[in-house]
C-alpha cells in the first residue's frame, strides 16, 4: 500500500480513536459515580428497587466499558500495522483487502471472503 493511503487511513483510524477516548471518558465517569438516588447523606431508607436500578446502569456501563476498551485495541493493533507497512493485508490469505472495506473497518485484519468464511 502506498504511503498516501497508509496516511489516508492511519488519519481516519487516529479521528475514530480520538473520538472513541472521549467516549470512554464519558463512560468512566457515568460508571465511577453514584446516580442520585442512592447517593447522598439523606437519612431517609432508599428503595430498594431505586439501588438495584442504580447497580445495574453501573454493570451495563462497566460492560460498555470493557467494549470500547476492547475496539480501542483493535484501533491501536491497525495503527501499529500501518507502521510496520502490514496494514491492509488480509491475514488469512495475504491478499490486499479492498478500499471500502478498510474504510468502513479500518481496524480489520481480514478481506471480506475470509471474513465470511470464518463466520461460518
């Protein structure tokens, strides 16, 4: 791959990192701070249904979390093969993986038919 399209695509991976960090900053701090309900130096009993309420947006948000942490991977894996001049090339067959495909996954490591046949 020449090296204007390994910048085309380390710039469209560094713009969907950028905005993939900002994300997980939000989640962090959704997921680290206590919501409303259960919070707070009130010495009324709180409702247990409003704890269990207030758990569970905690869970999906470590969930949420751990997703994103997990893309922010894959990111970092393609910005590292685009350094190494790997970028672009399936893993499973070696063939040069198409344009559109790089564009809508710039994180992929696979061409669309060895893709699909893993899928299977």
């Amino acid at each position: 791959m020449e090296k204007e399209q390994l910048g085309y695509f380390k710039d469209i991976i560094l713009k969907k990192r950028k905005k993939l960090v900002e994300e997980l900053d939000s989640i962090r701090e959704n997921a680290t701070s206590d919501s409303g309900s259960s919070s707070g130096d009130s010495t009324y009993a709180y409702h247990m249904a409003d704890v269990g309420t207030d758990a569970q947006e905690r869970e999906k948000a470590f969930l949420w979390l751990a997703r994103e942490n997990k893309y922010l991977s894959h990111l970092n894996a393609a910005l590292e093969r685009i350094e190494s001049g790997e970028y672009g090339h399936c893993a499973s067959c070696g063939e040069q993986i198409k344009k559109e495909r790089l564009e809508e996954v710039p994180h992929t490591t696979h061409c669309v038919a060895c893709k699909n046949k893993e899928r299977r």
